[in-house]
C-alpha cells in the first residue's frame, strides 16, 4: 500500500514538473540594411493572455541575447519575482543529489529552504550573494519523495517541486557556485501552452515581435530595419540642378570621400542620397534674372534636359516621378524619384501657355516668388510685401495651377500675396524650405498667422536646414532645426510638418546635417527628442504625399 502511495505521488508530481521546467531562449539580433549585429537592443518576453507576466533583456556585443524563466501556468497563477529567477531543478526525479540553477536581478540575502510533503523544514541556508548567475547542490535528505524547495529575497519568495527516489539523513544544501551561464539544457518536447510575445526593439529601429509557445534552447533571431529605412523620406527643396548648368556637374559623381573643399561645394549627388536613404526629391530649378520681374524660361527648359541626361546615364538608381504611382513604382524598383519644381513665377514669363507646357514637362510645384517680385505677384523681401499682393493676371495664374495640378508653394512670397492665394485657390498650399519667425525674425520665415493658414489649408510647411534662416547665432546644429519642428508641431500639430532643406541653394547646413547624406542623423534625433516613429514618418516624407496625392494626381 505505501508502494501504491509513493507510486502516485511520484506519478502526480512528475505531471506537474513537465509543466515546471524552466524555458532558456535565446537569438541574435542584427541589422537589416547591414547584416551586422545590434548592440544592446532590448528582447521582451511577454505572455499573450497575461501581460504582467513579462521578462526582458539585452543584446551584447554580438547581437546575442539569452534568457531563462518558467512560465506562469506552471504553478497556476503568476506572481512575478522582483529580483529573482528560479530554474527547476536537474536531473529530476534524482538520486543522490540535484542541481538547481538561479539568477538575482540585484545583490542581497538569500535564503533557501527544503519541506517535506507535509510542510515540515528538512533544511535551511542563508547566503549574501550578488547579482548574477549562480547554481546550488541539493543532497538527499529526509524521507523519499516530493520535495519544496523554496527561495527567498527581499520578501519574495519562489518554489518548486522536486522527487527524491531514496532518502539520506547526511544531505540537505550544498554550497553556492557562480555560472557564466544561467541556462538549464535538457531539452523538453513541449513546455507550457501559453503562448509569448518575443519583441527586439532599439531607438532608431522599427521593433519586431514574433509569436510562440517556447520550446526549451529555441532560437529566435530578428533582423530590425531602422525607422529612417522603413519611412518614406522626400526632400520638398534642393537647388542642385543649377550646378548642371552653371558648373557642368555631374549627378552621379561620388564626393562623400572627396577633400573638405570639393565636399563644402556641393551637398547632393546619388551616391549620397541613396546612403541618406531619400526616396524622393524634389528638384528646384531656379534662374538667375537678378531683380527682373520676368524671365528664365529658356534657361528653365535647358536644365530640365539635362535632368533627363542625368536620368537617361544613371536609369538603373534614378527616375522622374510626375504622380504618386510613378514614385511608389521608383521605391519599389530602389531608384530615387525626383520631381520638378518652379523656384520663381518669373520663370513663365506672364505665359500661361509656358506653365502649361511646364507641366506637361512634369513641374509639379511652383513657388510663387523668389526674391524678386514678379509683374504680377510680391516677393517676401518687397517692401510692399504687407500691402500689395496678386494683380489680375496673378489670380488667374493661381486658378490654372489648380487646374492642371500644380502645388502652390509660397516659400519668398509676401504676406499680401499669400493671403490672396488662399482665398482663391481650393488646395492645400505648402512653404516649401521656410523657418519660423517667432524663432528667427528674418524675412523668409514665417509668422504664425501664416503656419496656422497653412494648415488650415490643408498644407505644410518644410522646414529649412539654412543656418540664416534657423538662428541669429553662428553654432547651429540639428536641434536648432528640431525647435523649428516643435514650434509648428505645438501650434498646429504634427500633420503639418515635413523637410525641405536647400541644400546645394548656397546655404550653410547645420552641424550633422551637413549633406543629403545626414538625414538619418535628423531622424535619430527626433526619435531621441520624445517624437514617435508615427510622427516622425509624417515628418519624413506622409504629410507632403498627403498634399502631393490630392493635388497632383489628377
């Protein structure tokens, strides 16, 4: 009879240590773009039906990450240790001796315990240990059967069962040995039931979360892709097509290793963009005509074929994109997308025919002004900026934009003008690179009144990287432009924000946003700053396709 009872007990609590074993986890994580390991990125393990239940580690200098812990339906419930993780022991059922493995969160006293069955103390040892990985003999002591062994530290307590087949009387606790690895490795077909979350994440990287029920030593490797690389990014300004014309530069030309001077000269070529991971760009082509209200078509045309020679010789990494399709298809195919733009309404000449056939060439925005003022629309440098805005012939110029499809830019364009733009015009209107003028009080920034019209309209603003326009002193560097973002950000909210840099318009950039390659330093930072990766996409490149879609795909 006392057989038969040992038999069941023994029969009971082998079911229930089946469902006690520790589960060791373990993987690698690496970058995506660059297949080298992520130093430090966090591993969360989550139970799916009991959040509460959850576990969480680091990468180390190889990407590697490993963790132990026993599941919650092993005991029927989950009171998560503070400070203490508790394998179960091994081998199990065990004659002479078992070996238990445990971890500290922090250092401290701990005590471990042995009950019999019945609840009775058959040993007990106190040590000071500290943080780390450590494991404990048990020897046979007392009476054959189910053993408790419990341990403690800091008024939290952890048990588990055990089977002793023969019992001692000379056994009880052994001594505390450290280990360099937690890990328990006896493979179990099937652990618990439950199923866990396994989330990598690390600033900067999309995070990623893969499901399972663990099996003990699995493998679970995650490759993150970092939030820059995963958001579509557009540049609303950038003034390197002039160098084709004025300089003969060549776009596909690498200077990213070229001496500081050459480098200084020139902000943009492909190589870079595609290592600051712009997907599209919009292209500023913008004619020197001094203070001529009127001017520069042919001089415009001139550079949009050579916009074409440079597409035509690097056709395999660069398109032309005139719709939303034609830049989805660009990112799909890896190529940067460039789409024209008008800096300046002197360049059509009083034509409407030459818009016209501009847009047909694919311009799909237009700032109204440069500088100078036109014959029919005031720049924001004009004295008669406040009073004076579109004549006749500048209303119709802004109702045929809206027709064909062409976004209304009002970056260099005055404040009497804007008003009477948006009282025509039925689109979204942007600034295409303009700063904030609570900020900075120089003429190209913008009031307040006019960033709340903008996003009223519907519209953004881009803001700009010219270290004029950013601040009155000389130490200006990507926080200085993450202010300008803030400002807008906490007057009319985050939908209204996007980049436009002027790059290569003759600008000094900011420290770490020196050229197109630097715009992952930007989204770095923003994410650094308390900006959410959904934010900071709409920054990148969301909010400007909002408006580009509801303008330009007619």
């Amino acid at each position: 009879m006392k057989k038969i009872y040992f038999l069941l007990l023994l029969l009971i609590s082998a079911s229930n240590i089946i469902y006690s074993q520790s589960v060791t986890l373990s993987g690698k994580v690496t970058d995506k773009s660059e297949s080298t390991p992520i130093q430090s990125a966090a591993v969360d393990i989550i139970n799916k039906n009991n959040p509460l239940e959850k576990y969480s580690t680091l990468t180390d200098g190889y990407g590697e990450w490993k963790y132990i812990f026993q599941p919650s339906d092993v005991s029927g419930g989950f009171d998560k240790p503070s400070t203490i993780h508790l394998s179960q022991n091994y081998p199990n059922p065990f004659n002479p001796s078992t070996k238990i493995d445990f971890s500290l969160n922090q250092p401290g006293q701990v005590r471990f315990t042995a009950y019999s069955i019945l609840g009775e103390q058959i040993d007990s040892k106190t040590f000071f240990l500290s943080e780390g990985n450590f494991s404990i003999n048990w020897f046979s002591q007392g009476s054959a059967g189910v053993v408790i062994y419990s341990i403690e530290m800091n008024n939290t307590v952890v048990s588990k069962k055990m089977v002793q087949l023969d019992g001692g009387g000379n056994g009880g606790w052994g001594s505390v040995n450290s280990s360099n690895n937690s890990a328990t490795v006896h493979s179990m077909p099937k652990i618990t039931t439950e199923e866990f979350y396994v989330i990598a994440y690390k600033l900067g990287y999309e995070p990623d979360t893969i499901t399972v029920t663990p099996v003990n030593n699995e493998q679970i490797n995650f490759d993150l892709e970092t939030v820059h690389n995963n958001a579509f990014v557009i540049d609303l300004h950038n003034d390197v097509l002039e160098k084709l014309i004025v300089d003969g530069y060549d776009l596909a030309s690498d200077l990213s290793n070229s001496p500081p001077n050459d480098n200084d000269k020139y902000q943009s070529d492909l190589p870079r963009f595609r290592k600051g991971g712009v997907d599209a760009q919009m292209f500023a082509l913008w004619a020197d005509v001094g203070s001529q209200p009127s001017g520069g078509y042919q001089e415009t045309i001139d550079m949009i074929n050579l916009f074409q020679t440079q597409i035509s010789k690097n056709q395999s990494i660069f398109t032309q994109a005139k719709n939303s399709s034609e830049i989805k298809q660009a990112m799909v195919n890896k190529k940067l997308a460039g789409i024209l733009a008008i800096e300046g309404g002197n360049i059509i000449e009083n034509d409407l025919e030459k818009l016209k056939t501009l847009y047909s060439k694919g311009i799909r925005y237009l700032t109204i002004t440069w500088n100078n003022s036109t014959n029919w629309a005031v720049s924001a440098k004009d004295a008669q900026s406040a009073t004076k805005g579109l004549t006749e012939f500048g209303k119709s110029v802004i109702r045929m934009m809206d027709s064909l499809g062409i976004i209304i830019d009002v970056s260099h364009t005055g404040k009497k003008t804007i008003d009477d733009i948006l009282i025509i015009t039925k689109n979204p209107i942007i600034a295409s690179h303009s700063g904030v003028w609570n900020l900075n009080h120089h003429y190209r920034n913008l009031t307040d009144n006019q960033i709340i019209n903008i996003a009223k309209s519907g519209g953004i603003i881009g803001v700009v990287f010219y270290t004029s326009f950013l601040s009155k002193f000389r130490s200006v560097n990507i926080d200085t432009v993450i202010k300008h973002i803030d400002y807008i950000k906490n007057l009319v909210g985050v939908d209204y924000i996007s980049l436009g840099s002027d790059f290569d318009g003759g600008i000094d950039a900011p420290d770490g946003l020196e050229d197109v390659s630097k715009f992952p330093n930007l989204t770095l930072a923003l994410l650094k700053h308390g900006y959410t990766i959904p934010e900071v996409k709409k920054i990148l490149g969301e909010n400007y396709l909002r408006v580009f879609k509801k303008v330009c795909d007619k």
